[in-house]
C-alpha cells in the first residue's frame, strides 16, 4: 500500500482553509470520472454547528464552491436517524438554505424509492445492506465532524457514512457491533474524499452532549482510514485503539501509520479532547 496525503489546514471559519485543504489532496483528479457527487452531512441531531455536534453549512458550501468547476451534479445527502428527523435538521441547521442559494438539492435518503442491495462478502457483521441506488452511482463525500464518540471513540470520516443507510431505527445495527458495522459499510461504500469540519468539534460526552471547543481546523484526505486516523491523533487519540479504524486498516481500506501530512505539523494543531 503506497503512502496516503492527509490535509491539515488551520485557518478562521470560512472557505478558505476548506479550499486550501481540497486543492493540497487533488480533489480534481479523482471526482474527474464521477458525473454525481454526494455531500454526506452529520445531522444526529438538529443542534447547530457552533455546537460541534453537526457539519457546518459553511463548510459544505466551500465543497460545493469547488465542485461547480467540475461538470458533476451535486446533492447533499443525509437520512433519518432514531432521534432526528433529517429533513427538520436540514431546515434547522441552514444547511437547507445555504444549498438553495448555490442551486443544490437537500437529500433525505430515507424517501428515495429506489433501492438496491449491495452483498458484503466477509462482513464482520452484515452480509448486506440496502441503500438508494444513487449512493452506489456517485461519488461520496464524507463531510463529517471532528467528534468523540461514547460507542466508538471518535465519530468521523467512517463513522459518518453509516449515516447512508435508510433505515430510521438504526439503534438496531448497535446490537451488531456498531465498530463492525461501520467497517463493514465502508467496505462497500469507501468515501471518494474525506472532509472533516473542525471549525468547531466536540469533546466528551459525543455525539450530541459534549462539550464545544474550537479548533479552527479542517482535514481532508483520499484514503478514509488515514484521514480518520490523522483526526484521532489531532484529537490526542491514539488511532490503534479505535477499533473500526484498526479493523478497517487491517481489512486493507486505508493506511494508519504510512501517512504523509501536509499543511499544518501535528505537533502544532493537537489538543487533547475529554474521552
């Protein structure tokens, strides 16, 4: 496996740093071969941004400010969870209007009709997953947050693609082993690019009940495993002991220690977050 470039870009909240950081990945040459493009938000809840539990408008809003150079469709995409309604989060957060200005359509994945069912050999867990079948024809961009976690640790890169799936309960794929599932979805569904909003994060008590604390950071990559494994470090965490991102290193979907980080130096931009 050859090395993976990690962008590390600290800069005041605006669409510079998220700019500076998709230009120091390339972005270009790997969405070249796509015609769609999905944004995929984390919206576990309907807080606002500058609580570091959801994406922030801003950020996405550079994505798509990128993206309108490239002859690609773009939607930004989120479904329902247990505890939230995505359409109300869309609305709630000013993700919904932010994407109205620049011409882009919100999508809940829950009420896209059209499904399809994609087998996962050698899952840890699932054996397969139903998903739109748009999400399978498109580029993905995991838009996530720079997040603790009280079941997996962290919540970023990875963790937001289970956000894919459909399914309103999904408190069910918890019983499963949500560290399994999360590998095994980006088994199937690896993220195109990785995006990870550290204008603000969350320490703590994460997903929701943390604590905000402003890190004036984004981090952006190809390789999902890197880009997740470069945020925990930030986040004073020691990537090994994650176990979606060990278990996703050692099914070969990314590298966690062969990294070249560009941008910013680690040493500068860590800061322990509460566990």
């Amino acid at each position: 496996m050859t090395t993976s470039k990690v962008a590390v870009v600290k800069g005041v909240r605006s669409h510079e740093p998220v700019y500076k950081a998709l230009d120091l990945i390339d972005y270009k040459s790997i969405l070249s071969e796509w015609d769609k493009v999905l944004i995929k938000v984390n919206f576990i809840t309907t807080k606002t941004w500058e609580t570091g539990a959801t994406t922030d408008p801003m950020v996405v809003e550079a994505i798509i400010m990128k993206l309108k150079n490239l002859p690609i469709e773009i939607y930004v995409v989120e479904s329902d969870a247990t505890g939230t309604n995505a359409d109300k989060a869309f609305e709630v957060t000013g993700m919904k209007e932010m994407c109205e200005q620049n011409g882009v359509e919100c999508l809940n994945l829950r009420h896209v009709k059209d499904t399809v069912k994609i087998q996962i050999s050698e899952g840890e867990t699932l054996g397969s997953i139903k998903v739109p079948r748009i999400v399978t024809e498109s580029a993905m961009i995991s838009a996530a947050k720079l997040k603790t976690h009280t079941d997996t640790v962290v919540t970023l890169g990875m963790k937001n693609m289970f956000g894919l799936l459909p399914d309103k309960l999904k408190l069910k794929y918890h019983f499963r082993g949500i560290s399994k599932v999360i590998v095994d979805i980006n088994t199937v569904l690896r993220p195109t690019l990785t995006v990870i909003d550290g204008f603000v994060g969350m320490e703590g008590r994460g997903p929701v009940r943390g604590d905000a604390i402003q890190m004036d950071l984004i981090i952006a990559g190809r390789d999902p495993v890197a880009t997740d494994a470069t945020a925990s470090r930030i986040m004073g965490i020691d990537p090994h002991e994650i176990s979606h991102i060990l278990k996703a290193y050692n099914k070969g979907l990314g590298n966690i220690d062969d990294i070249e980080v560009v941008g910013e130096r680690l040493e500068y931009v860590t800061r322990v977050f509460k566990r």
